[in-house]
C-alpha cells in the first residue's frame, strides 16, 4: 500500500520488470496562503510574443516539424482571424502511438490510422487567458485545468501570445533574482 507521505521512484525496465525505491517519508508542508505579486503582474509581461501556429488543414508531418524545429510543446491552431479554436500538444501526437504499436497487427499497419492534419489531431478546444490577466490567473487555470501552455489572446480573440508553465517557473525564479532576466519576444513559444 501507498503511504501518502513517502517518497518514491518507480523504474521501469527493458525486461518489463517494474522496481518500486522507497525512501523516507516527507510530511506534508501546508501551504501560507500569501498572496504573492503574481497577482499583480500582467501575464502580457511573460507570454512569448512570437507564437508559431497553424491552419486546421496543415498537415501532421509539418506539425511535427515544427515542434521539433521549433523547440516547443504545442501548436496552437487557429481560424483565418488568427482565433485559436484549438491545441495540439506533443502528448496529443505520442500518446494515441503508443497504444496503437502495443494493439497493432499487420493489416492496417497503424500509422495508417494517424492523423493527417492539424484539424484531426488537435483537442477542439482551446482554454485562453485575455491579455490584461494575471500571471496568477495563468498558473491557476494550468493547475486546475492541467495545462502547460496558454494561449493568450486581444479583447478581438486574437492570439497575440503563449505562456507555458515553464515562462511562469522562469518568472518566479527571475522575480527572486536567482536567474538572469530574458527576453521574451525572441524565446521559443511554448518553450
């Protein structure tokens, strides 16, 4: 059974064997409930201004291509207005793999049942921030909403920019002075 309150890793190994390291238990710290200046900063001083998208009909291989070229974590995939009305994220692409090769048989081969654009692949559903929130409002909806990119859009629904937990990790770890400040124009969208 479990213990709440220890410490775990679990490895995975090539032979299928599963190995469970536990180590000592690690009480639980409550949380202050202190409101910090996250509340106070616009998530348009942290988003990644230079966002790369695609169109509902771009094919699947050029959104892999630009994931990879890119350094990124999700596409976010927009109508002709620059509106997103959808994401595809590098789990979306890797997950519905994974349970095909384990399900596959000769005839189909399973990549045949891949999606072949943007439209097939992507969640139809896009969670955005409005530019004038804050950066607390960003990290609330990632955590109650499980996410790890934002789109941020104009009072028109325009995207306009990204924010990833890693911008919101980034901004804490700069607002404490423990890293150099970097510009947020030329990063990578979805770094």
């Amino acid at each position: 059974m479990h213990d709440a309150n220890s410490v775990s890793c679990i490895i995975y190994k090539g032979t299928g064997d599963i190995e469970l390291i536990q180590s000592s238990h690690v009480a639980p710290v409550p949380a202050p409930g202190i409101p910090t200046i996250a509340g106070l900063v616009r998530v348009a001083d942290i988003m990644t201004r230079n966002v790369v998208c695609a169109l509902a009909d771009l094919s699947i291989k050029t959104v892999v291509d630009l994931l990879v070229n890119n350094y990124i974590g999700c596409v976010p995939v927009v109508d002709d207005d620059g509106c997103p009305i959808g994401m595809i994220t590098k789990h979306d692409l890797v997950a519905p793999m994974a349970n095909r090769v384990e399900t596959a048989d000769e005839s189909p081969p399973w990549c045949a049942l891949a999606p072949r654009t943007a439209e097939e692949a992507m969640l139809p559903l896009a969670f955005t921030l409005d530019e004038r929130a804050t950066v607390a409002q960003a990290a609330a909806l990632m955590a109650t909403e499980d996410l790890h990119h934002v789109p941020i859009v104009s009072a028109k629904g325009r995207l306009i920019g990204m924010v990833s937990s890693l911008d919101v990790v980034r901004w804490l770890a700069q607002n404490d002075g423990l890293v150099p400040a970097r510009s947020t124009s030329t990063a990578a969208a979805g770094a």
